[in-house]
C-alpha cells in the first residue's frame, strides 16, 4: 500500500467514524461549504474523500 493510498485509507476511516451512516452527506455539504469560501484544496480532498468511500462500499457490495 503507497503512503497515498494509506493516507486515504486513514482519512477515509476517519471521517466514516466521525460522521457514521451519513458521512457521505456530510462531505459533500462540507465540500459545497469549501467551495464557497474558495477553498479549493480542501474541497477536492473532502471529494477524494468521498469517492474513495464509495468506491469502497462498491468493491464489498456483490
């Protein structure tokens, strides 16, 4: 595992038990939040973020 792949992994696992079954919702509002004070790298992570999640729960679901 690259140390990309670990941070987003650890990002990821962070943000899943912060936020629990709606984390999704929530990174996209915080996301839409970011954008809006033009912060555009913190936007984009919050959306890596975000796919990686769903990416995930695509590979586990048959």
């Amino acid at each position: 595992m690259s140390r990309h792949e670990r941070l987003s992994f650890t990002l990821c696992q962070h943000y899943q038990n912060k936020y629990g079954p709606d984390v999704l919702e929530r990174l996209e509002q915080d996301a839409s939040f970011c954008e809006t004070q033009n912060d555009l790298r913190r936007r984009n992570l919050l959306l890596r973020v975000r796919d990686q999640i769903l990416l995930e729960e695509a590979t586990i679901s048959p």
